[in-house]
C-alpha cells in the first residue's frame, strides 16, 4: 500500500512511488516484448546470442 494513503507520506513520496510504477509497467512490457520477438528463436542460438553480447561488453 503506497504510505501518503495513511497520511505519513512526506512531499515527493507521490512522485517517486508514481516514477517506480512506471519503471515496473516499462520493464515489464519490455520483457514481454522481447519474449514474444525470440518466441521462434532455439534455446541455442539465444544462447550463442547472449554469450556474443557478453564478450562484447567485456572488450568495450
């Protein structure tokens, strides 16, 4: 429950509670649109994907 409803929330709380559940909606849609965009991929090509991905943060 968001603290403000009881009464005790300070100035800001409102923003920064609105600001996390925004974050969470974006995330979270993000996830499911990168599921549904890898639904036909194999396991081992998201695999070698990822590891690929990996070696370049590593170097860069």
């Amino acid at each position: 429950m968001f603290p403000a409803s009881q009464g005790g929330g300070r100035k800001g709380d409102l923003s920064r509670f609105i600001e996390q559940a925004v974050r969470s909606y974006i995330f979270e849609r993000t996830v499911e649109e990168a599921k549904a965009a890898n639904a036909n991929v194999s396991e081992a090509d998201l695999t070698a994907i990822v590891n690929k991905a990996v070696q370049w943060a590593r170097e860069h």
